[in-house]
C-alpha cells in the first residue's frame, strides 16, 4: 500500500495533466454540431488511411501471386483435359460421353499476365508479359480462366505480345449458337465496351434473350464463350437475323489470362493458302 502511494505521488502531476486534457478536449468536442462533425471526419480519413495501407500492402503480398498460381493450375488442367478428349473443359460432367468423338490434345495453355489495356478508344489493345521467347505467336486465342473470349494475338517480341481484344472495330470471329449450332459473325461496333454484334444469323436460327453465343474458330477449343444475346432483330429483306451480346468477359479488369495454342493451327493455315491457290 505505502509503494502505491508512493507511486502516486510520483505521476499525479502527469495524471491531473491526463484527465485535464480529456475534459478539454470533450468539451471542445461536444460544444457545437461543426466541432463534432469536423473530429468525427478527421478520424475516419485516418482510419480509412490505415485500412486502406494494410489492404493494399496485403494485396501486394498475397494476391497477385495468389491469381497467377491460379492461372497457371487452370492453364495445367486445361491442357490435361484436352489431352483426354475434353474440348468443352467448362463441361466436366460430358467427358465420359463420346470422348472418341471429340477433338482433343493439340490446344495448349499459357498462362499470362495483363500488363497494359485500354478500353476507351476504336482500336483498343492488350499486351500481356509473354512472347515469342515463350512460346507465343500470332493468332493465338486469348481467353480467361472462365474461359471467356478475351481476343487474338496479332503482334509479338520476345518477352510481350499485343492481343487484338473484342472491343476493336477491326476484330471479328465466327460465332455460334450454343442451344442450336448457327453459327454467326462478331464483330463490335465501337458503341460501348460491354456489347459486341452477331451478324449474319440464319432466319431458322430462332435467337431469343439470354441465349449463350460461344467462339466457332479454329483457333480456340469448343465452349468459349462470348456472352449472352441481349437483344435481336430481323433485317428489313427478312434474310437474316443480328443480335447484340452482352460481353462475359469484364474487359476494364483483366488481370491474369490464359493463351491458348491449337498446334494444329499451321497445318489447318496450309490447307487454306491450297486451297486458294486452287481456286
């Protein structure tokens, strides 16, 4: 009892100066609506400061490595069940069904990295931090690990390659009708980053709200998928139906992507040229 009090008696000085202090600063705190709301903000800036550098110094940590690994498991199970037969690997329950029958083992998968895009302009770009050195080449597909269609590669150096995304007035892919096989044209207008058109479907086709539109190229597997018709119209001679697509890539937040490589894609390429030739 006699230490405590000789405790005490050696801060009361800075605990009278403590409480003093708190009196003060509560009255000023409390003595009009202005006073209260200016503490009241300063306070939340700083802890939405702090929140907001342990967020980001978790993020820079954990999570881009975290989504690369990701990828690159995604890219190896890709590959694998392609080689067992499984073009559609978004279709995992069909590959005990006719296995024989589809084309599998010649797409490969590279995992890659979003290193730049633009999404605002007529002839938007990407490039991603692979290239030639590592397998890449002109006309690969780019897809996400959704397996959502991101574009095709149209340049490359050695460490980088440039895709050719959806949202570029000079792409374009067939297209196909996953409930019925008619296939379509896609092509995107320049009008807004979360649409692309199909043209040139079949008057038999029958397309109505929500259906799934999927990539018909050689370039890329079965079951890519472009997006969803959001809406449809028959053209003025009633040939010909077109339709807009909602988009199911996020384009503005691509981060990490997979490039897909169908090695038989030089063979089917000298086919074409023969065959032009024979024309």
């Amino acid at each position: 009892m006699h230490r405590l009090i000789e405790f005490i008696k050696r801060i009361y000085v800075l605990v009278i100066f403590l409480l003093v202090e708190g009196v003060a600063l509560w009255t000023y705190a409390s003595s009009s609506p202005y006073t209260e709301a200016k503490i009241l903000s300063r306070t939340t800036a700083v802890g939405g400061a702090i929140s907001n550098t342990i967020g980001s110094v978790e993020h820079f940590f954990s999570l881009p490595e975290t989504n690369r690994m990701l990828t690159a498991r995604v890219a190896e199970l890709s590959e694998q069940l392609e080689a067992v037969g499984g073009g559609e690997y978004s279709r995992v329950d069909t590959l005990a069904q006719g296995m024989s029958e589809r084309t599998g083992g010649h797409f490969r998968y590279h995992e890659a990295r979003v290193v730049s895009l633009t999404t605002n302009r007529l002839r938007n770009s990407i490039i991603l931090d692979k290239g030639s050195a590592d397998g890449i080449a002109k006309d690969m597909g780019v897809v996400t690990p959704k397996n959502e269609l991101v574009g095709y590669v149209v340049l490359c150096s050695d460490h980088y390659c440039v895709v050719q995304p959806m949202l570029s007035v000079e792409f374009s892919t067939g297209g196909r009708l996953v409930d019925n096989g008619h296939v379509c044209m896609i092509i995107w207008s320049g009008q807004s980053q979360y649409r692309v058109e199909a043209k040139d479907l079949s008057v038999y086709s029958e397309p109505h709200e929500g259906m799934v539109v999927e990539v018909r190229s050689e370039r890329l597997p079965e079951g890519v998928v472009i997006g969803t018709i959001e809406e449809y119209e028959l053209n003025s001679a009633k040939s010909a139906y077109s339709a807009v697509v909602n988009i199911a890539a996020d384009m503005s937040r691509l981060d990490n992507v997979l490039i897909v490589e169908n090695t038989h894609y030089g063979e089917l390429q000298e086919l074409q040229t023969q065959l032009e030739v024979n024309r």
